[in-house]
C-alpha cells in the first residue's frame, strides 16, 4: 500500500520537468546483535527471581531515514539464566515481531553521528505464550558513507521494555515474569534490496 501511493506521487512528477525522477525510493536494512545484559525473572512457583542474560540477533526494515518513518524487525532471542533456577534447562528462547515508528536527525554533511529514537510495540512468543510489550529505544548511527541514498553505518542502541511480560513455560511447565528492564544492542545499516527506480516522461 505504501509503495502504491508512493508510486502515485512519483507519477505526478512527470509533468514538473523532464527527465526528472518520478518515482525514487530506496529502503534500508539493519542486522543487530541483542548483547546479554541483566534481567530479573520472577518464578511464582518457588518465590524466587532469579537473574537471566538474554542475547540475540535480529533484522530491521529502517526506511528512508528523512525524520519519522515507519520501522519493524524480526528477532529471536536466547534467555539464559545465570544458576539451577529454572528447572531441567537454564534457557529459553523468545521470538519477537517490532513494529512502530523511528525518529532519525537530517544528514547533515561532514557530521556522521545522527541520533535516534524509536517507539515500538513487542508482540512476542515464548513456548505457547503470546505478548504484547511497548519498547522504546534512542541511539546513534555513526555514517559510513554520506553519498548514499539511505542512512547506512553502525548503529549503538539502547531499549527499554516498559511492561512485565509473563510467560506460561520457562522450564518444565513452570512459569515465570521477566520484569521491565533495560537492553543493549548494536548493528549494522545497509542499502535495501530495493533499488532507485527512475523514469522520465515529457511535458
């Protein structure tokens, strides 16, 4: 849908000027790694909260980079827990679907630090279990080529889950609640597998 309309705008172009772009729109990528940083799981079960060091990878759809844009990404995440607290396994895996709106500062040449901010809705799975989480992120993207026609270069993240999330099954049907916390991750911006399309017309 949002290709469709961009199309459409780009059509209307063809009767501004000649040989001019009328439609021209190239995404970008990022792939991440989610570092392990701290966690609190509570585990009604026995009263207990213990402490657990979630990591991951993921891969985002980050946009244009011109101010807000849409954004989502994929990612899956291994929760591990730092003693015996979780019964038959120490571990367990989360996948996650992010979807919301980031906030990028215009390019700005010669100056490649841009800053970030992102709110976005977790809508997650774990075992059986179906969540909801509000995130919010704000970070840096260091440029590594300013010619390009979308943001590309490093990414250093941090996020923030606002809510508890309960989960049915951490280990052996037992379930647990890992609390708001924050997170860390760091990745890479790349140009999109779209591509500039140009077309000309004539007045």
């Amino acid at each position: 849908m949002i290709l469709f309309i961009l199309l459409v705008a780009g059509v209307s172009q063809v009767y501004a000027a000649d040989s001019k772009p009328v439609y021209k729109w190239v995404s970008a990528n990022e792939f991440y790694f989610i570092l392990p940083t701290p966690q609190d799981l509570y585990l009604p079960v026995n009263k207990d909260t213990t402490v657990v060091h979630p990591w991951g990878l993921g891969f985002r759809a980050v946009g244009n980079g011109e101010s807000f844009s849409r954004t989502g990404a994929f990612q899956i995440q291994s929760v591990q827990a730092t003693n015996r607290s979780l019964p038959e396994s120490n571990s367990f895996y989360i996948l996650d679907l992010l979807l919301g709106v980031e906030y990028m500062t215009p390019k700005v040449q010669s100056k490649p630090l841009r800053f970030t901010a992102s709110a976005l809705g977790d809508f997650g799975l774990c075992d059986t279990t179906l969540f909801m989480a509000p995130v919010i992120s704000a970070g840096l993207l260091y440029t590594t080529d300013e010619n390009a026609e979308t943001p590309t270069g490093l990414t250093f993240n941090i996020f923030y889950r606002l809510t508890d999330i309960n989960l049915n099954n951490v280990g052996g049907g037992q379930g647990g609640t890992l609390n708001p916390a924050l997170g860390f991750k760091v990745g890479y911006i790349f140009e999109g597998f779209w591509t500039t399309k140009e077309k000309s017309g004539t007045t």
